[in-house]
C-alpha cells in the first residue's frame, strides 16, 4: 500500500466540539498520527451532543475518525508530564481549549517554541490570541451574528443561521491549511512557524463579497430567503409537482431562458429585465413571471427545459435526498467505518489524489488508546493502573 503524505508525523491535540477536530481529522485522513487528549471519564464534550447515530453524536463520529483517544487529567501533575512527554516526540500541537486555558496548563506558545523549535503549535480561538475580545467565548452562531452573516441569511421578516457550523468549519479548514503550510516551511527552511487561526477572522473571510458590497454599496445585501441577494434569477421556483432551483449567471443565459422555457423570448430585452441589476431591482415581478410558467408545467418537464437551454439547475433535495444521491453512489464516495457502537458509513474526504487512499480508520471510545500510549513512553502496567486509580487517565 502506498504510504499516504503525513505518514510519519504525529500531532497531539487538545481538542473540543468542531474546529480543531475538523482540523485534525483531515490531518488524520493524510495520514497523520492524531493523538486527541480527552477528559477521563466523559471526553471531548461533543460526544454528547446528541444519540442519532446508534446512541453517538452525529458531531462526534463525523469529526473523530482515525484518531487515538488519550484520556488524562491535565490539571494534576501527573497528567501534565505525561502530555508534555508526548508534546516533546510530536510534530504538531493543536488545542482549541477555552480562552487562556493553554496558557495556564503550561502548554502556551510561547513556551513550546522555546521548548521544541521544530514544533508546529496551532491555536484556535473564538477572536483572536489578543484584541479587546481574547478572552471571550465564542461559538458558531455567536460569531455567525457578530460577522453579520445571520443578518444576511432568512427571509425579509426573519434572520436565519445557517443550517451548519460554518464558523467553525471555516476555522478548522485554515488551521488544517495553516498546519500544512506550516510543516511545509519547516521541510524545506528549517523553521517551524505557528498557527493562530479564529473562528472570527475565518469567516470574517468568507463575508468577504457581502462585506465589499455593504461597504461601496450603502446597503447590506437584502435577506431573500434561498434566492440570491445580488443575482436574478437565482433560487427555486415552484412547479405543479415540486421545486426546481434555477441558476441564471448572465444575459446570454437569460436570453436562452426567456426563448426556451418561458416561451417569450422578447421578455429577455424589457428594460425592467435585460441587465442583472434591472432583474434584482424587479425581483417580485420576475419571480412571478417566472412562476406563472414553471407552476403549469412539472419538476421533469421544467427540468428538460432548462437542459435544453443549458440553464444551471437542481432539485430542492432533503438530506434523505442528498443520502441516495447518484453522484455519491455512481463515483463509489461511500466507504464504511468502524465506531463504538457497530459499523456506519462515512464519505471519502473530498481532496482525491491520485494513486492513494486516504486513511478512514474507525473513531475511538474514550481513551480507548490511553493503555497503549503509555506503554509507548514506558510506563508499566503496575504505572497505568495507578494512574487509573488517581483518577489521572
């Protein structure tokens, strides 16, 4: 078998709920040993999220694949050697813990740099390692509302999150890149820089073209529900026996689309339509005129018309939906793991290089790895048991 890019580096990693086990569990799918350091006892807090998937966390099994599960009390010094042990053999150290608690462990960054030059360390935080507002608490819809993506996601009436945790998906995806870059420079210059990423300034990266908008524009871009606040039209549309959802990306398009399926092809040079910006300025008109036609006609007959115009589309799916898709099925992206509770399925990660298979080892129990990686820093089974009995692992 052909030996995956990270084989051979090990990240230890004080991880919790989404963002830094995003993070690590793409590192795993490389390759990567990820030694996670749970709480003994009840783990990483996003085990009990919820019991739909045969009594584990949706969240949990969806981010912990591949990992070792160290349980240990860091507070006691007992615990506290032990990590620093593992810390002095790693090559990457990630910890997401609540603002400060790094540092107060003793595992900052500041001191593992002087400690371990070659270490990558990667911090993620809610805003940031400094600033006005370091030491709060910061989950995903918090910083959803506080980079105003909630004010731009509902209908005119009511805001909306997204249905999602794209904060921290965002910032587990620049620290899963940071780290590589990271690694990167350490292979070819010899330094190892660290990592700070937050959940804040991440998607304050992805508000990007709102933000852009709201600032020359004078107004945020409006809330259109599903639609597209700056592209029309852009969203679904109701037919006689469903939802189609319509893609329209210039005036070539919407030219074929007012010949093909809306039959009026005049309709595409009316001043209130015939620029992009007309059509977003007139959106309840079009939307009606649009829906006039598509109600009268089916999901399939409306799907061919806008084949035949080579008009983007899609269905309005349901996760159930989504679940048998074909392009899932016909490209084999299904792949099944081992969990705690019995076998689930679980997708391939979406980044395919060629000539390898990435790594889907099965999630780990609390601590189920806790044995083994201490006898890999030599304690012995009379040690462990101790430890066991303090109430340490």
């Amino acid at each position: 078998m052909t030996a995956l890019p990270l084989d051979g580096i090990t990240v230890v990693s004080l991880e919790q709920a989404v963002a830094a086990p995003f993070a690590t569990r793409q590192l795993a799918d490389l390759g990567a040993r990820v030694i996670k350091v749970e709480r003994p006892g009840t783990g990483d807090f996003a085990r009990g999220y919820d019991e739909s998937v045969r009594g584990l966390s949706s969240y949990f099994v969806w981010l912990n694949r591949s990992k070792e599960s160290l349980t240990l009390d860091l507070k006691s010094p007992q615990g506290s050697a032990v990590l620093a042990e593992l810390v002095s053999r790693a090559d990457v150290f990630v910890q997401n813990l609540a603002p400060g608690a790094a540092e107060r462990l003793g595992f900052g960054t500041e001191r593992l740099s002087e400690r371990h030059p070659a270490l990558v360390v990667c911090n993620i935080s809610g805003y940031g390692q400094d600033g006005p507002w370091a030491d709060r608490k910061a989950y995903d819809l918090l910083v959803q509302a506080e980079t105003g993506l909630v004010a731009l996601t509902g209908t005119p009436e009511e805001v909306a999150k997204a249905g999602i945790s794209v904060a921290d998906i965002a910032a587990g995806m620049y620290a899963y890149s940071g780290i590589l870059t990271a690694l990167y420079q350490r292979a070819v210059r010899g330094s190892a820089p660290a990592v700070e990423v937050s959940l804040f300034d991440s998607l304050s990266e992805w508000m990007g073209s709102p933000a852009y908008y709201t600032q020359y524009a004078g107004a945020q871009p409006a809330r259109v529900g599903a639609q597209h606040a700056t592209i029309a039209p852009y969203g679904p549309f109701p037919t006689a026996d469903g939802t189609v959802v319509i893609g329209i990306q210039n005036d070539r398009e919407w030219a074929s689309f007012c010949d093909v399926v809306l039959c009026d092809p005049d309709l595409a040079t009316d001043e209130r339509f015939a620029r992009n910006s007309a059509r977003v300025a007139n959106r309840a008109e079009l939307n009606l005129r649009i829906g006039e036609r598509t109600t009268g006609l089916s999901t399939s007959e409306v799907l061919a018309l806008l084949a035949e115009a080579r008009i983007a589309n899609a269905r309005l799916n349901s996760v159930a939906d989504y679940l048998a898709h074909p392009v899932l099925a016909e490209r084999d992206r299904w792949r099944t793991v081992e969990t705690p509770a019995g076998p689930i399925r679980a997708l391939l990660p979406p980044a395919i290089l060629s000539g390898l298979t990435p790594r889907m080892d099965p999630v780990p129990a609390v601590g189920a790895h806790t044995g083994q990686i201490l006898a890999e820093l030599g304690r012995t089974d009379a040690e462990v048991a101790a430890l066991r009995t303090a109430h340490v692992i």
